[in-house]
C-alpha cells in the first residue's frame, strides 16, 4: 500500500509539472530504499524522474541572471521593471536589473561532463516569414549610451535627396531602411550615407540607387531600399516596445542634424501620449533638430521605440517621435503602402473640389 501511494503521487506530481516536489519525494525514496523498499522500485522513480526533467529543461526559456545563475521555465508576462516566471511547481518575478537575457526555446544542456559555469548565450531576435524587421525577443540589461552608439552607430545613415536631408535607420541586412515620408517627399534622386566598420575604422559610403519601396504620408513613414550591386550585407537594428516605456525613462537619439552625421543626443521620455493633429507621439528632451528626421530614438537597452520627426520652434527639450508600433504596423502592411513610380504622390492624392466661385467664372 505504501509503494502503491508513493507511485500515485509521483506520478500526480508529473503530470502537474511539480519538478520541485518531484525531485522530493524520489530524493525521500532514496531514503526509504534501505528500509524496505527495493533499489529497482526506486530506479524505475529515478528514470522516470529524470526523463520529466529533462523534457521540461527542454521546452522552457533560459534566464541567465547575474552572478552566473540560469533559471528555465515559461515566461508568462514581460513587464519594464520585471519578469514573470512559471517554474512548473511555483510561479516567481525576477526584477529585470538582475536578468541579463532571456533566449527563446533553448535547451538546456545538463551532461555531467560538462565544465561548471555558464555557457555564452548568444542574443537571439527572431524575423517572421515575410517581415522585413527583426524583433527584440532577448531582453538585454539596460547599457550605457557611450557602449550602445558604437554598437549600434553604424545602422543609422543619412538620407539626402537635392532638396535636403534627413536621417534613417536599417532593418535588414538587404539594405532595407525606414526615414520619414517628408524627408523624401516629391523626391525620387535619393542616397545613402552609411559608415561601415571596418578594423575597429568607420569607413563612409554613399549609395545613390535606391528606391522608395513604402510610404504613409500621414504617419510620415517611407521605406527605402537601396539595390546598388556592390552593396554589402548591412549592420542593422532590431525594434523594441515603446509599451513597455516609462515616462522618465532614458532615451537617446543617432542622426544628422543640420547634417552633422552621427550626432547623439540624450535625454528622457516626458509622455507616452502627447497628441498633435489626430496623432500619438513620444516627447523627449533628447535634442531633435532639423535632419534628425527619421532617425531612431533608441532605449538603454538598444532597441529602437520610435521614428524622431519633429520639435516644437521656439522651445528646448520639446523632441518628438513616432512611436515604433507605427512602424511594424506600416512594415507588416507595406503592400497597402506600395509606391508607383508612374505616380510620385501615390499612394494618396487627392485632387481639391471645385468651388463655387471657380464655377461661376468658368460659367461667364
């Protein structure tokens, strides 16, 4: 009877996905097997143990904390300041300035040849089929500005066209980049100015094929892309949640203002939801100055939140951005957005009504 109800609740105890007091109640029939129990009775409890465990292992996130600490299980919700965790038997929050990343179904190794200490994981950010934009799906620790910009310095160019100029950001490796609609607007002679790194040098390239793939006039987003045939594979950014921001939260900017290339400013998040003529914005007191169009504001974990496009004249620290969930919602229905080259204001145009005195003239 004993045997019989030490096997229920073990295996009650898999089923749930108690690994805690399932490792328990093997450990404690360890215990047991010199007093009664016989040793393949508690072989059979140990194997099925675990193969649990190591099916669980397999399917879970991988925490890597602080101070050499993994922790696996289902990440149930992300929040700014801290991270949810379904161990299985319990569920925990990790405050997020102890988590360095968090990889995606990864398995974790459990050889006992195995050297103590972690293992490097690299950061990971998945593309869905059909996106032309990576997503942040490792969450990094918050950094300093000085160690982000020369990360990630080299995926913000300069856009000029010949009746300006501008500042974009690359999404994909293929040359794909986002600037705004007003920088290239009623412009089709379009380059690019990027600085490739190149033995710890930056070494600056202008690119003058390049095509306007999208636009949306009224959240002023453009997708460019340049297609000149000696263009290498370009370094790129990956774009955050500015949901998950808080206002007073560090942001900084990379762009070209008054064409001073590779200009960064520093400032933070004064609102989530300033509204100017119908629309959302971030305000920031990081500097925004004509040509920091369409560069990233960037959060401290490098991730980009939004599309700089505008200040307020007469007034410092009154930076705006389009928030980045525009901008996947524009990238993931481009198609909408198409530009024809037959028509340089497509995808709008909207021809003015007649008026009545315009009327009475052309009837005299």
């Amino acid at each position: 009877m004993g045997r019989a109800n030490t096997r229920t609740k073990l295996s009650a105890l898999l089923l749930e996905s108690t690994v805690g007091d399932a490792l328990g109640l093997i450990l404690g029939s360890c215990k047991k097997a010199a007093s009664g129990y016989s040793f393949g009775m508690f072989v059979r409890y140990l194997a099925l143990g675990v193969l649990f465990c190591g099916w669980y292992t397999a399917s879970a996130e991988v925490i890597q904390l602080k101070e050499k600490a993994l922790v696996a299980g289902k990440v149930l919700a992300e929040k700014r300041d801290l991270v949810v965790v379904d161990l299985g038997y319990t569920v925990v929050t990790i405050p997020r300035n102890q988590i360095v990343r968090i990889s995606k179904d990864e398995v974790v190794e459990t050889k006992t040849k195995s050297k103590p200490g972690l293992k490097p994981v690299a950061p990971s950010a998945t593309e869905a089929a059909g996106d032309l934009f990576e997503t942040g799906k490792t969450s990094l620790t918050e950094t300093s500005v000085r160690e982000l910009v020369n990360h990630l310095g080299e995926a913000v160019v300069q856009v000029r066209t010949p009746g300006g100029l501008g500042s974009g950001f690359i999404i994909n490796v293929d040359g794909y980049l986002i600037t705004n609609f007003h920088v290239i607007e009623g412009e089709t002679q379009i380059s690019v100015e990027v600085y490739h790194q190149k033995d710890d040098q930056l070494q600056r390239k202008v690119y003058k094929q390049v095509t306007i793939v999208a636009m949306n006039k009224f959240q002023d987003l453009a997708l460019l892309h340049i297609e000149d045939k000696e263009a290498p594979k370009f370094a790129r950014v990956s774009l955050g949640d500015s949901e998950l921001l808080a206002v007073g939260e560090k942001v900084f900017a990379i762009g070209s203002p008054l064409g001073l290339e590779r200009t960064v400013t520093e400032g933070i998040l004064s609102t989530k939801t300033r509204q100017l003529q119908g629309e959302l914005y971030l305000q920031t007191t990081a500097q925004i100055n004509p040509g920091n169009s369409g560069g990233p504001l960037f959060n401290l974990r490098g991730e980009v939140v939004g599309v700089t496009n505008m200040k307020l004249l007469f007034g410092e620290g009154l930076g705006f951005a389009i928030p980045v969930e525009a901008v996947k919602f524009f990238l993931r229905h481009r198609d909408s957005f198409n530009y024809d080259n037959d028509n340089p204001s497509n995808p709008y145009r909207y021809l003015e009504p007649p008026s009545r005195v315009k009327q009475a003239k052309e009837t005299k």
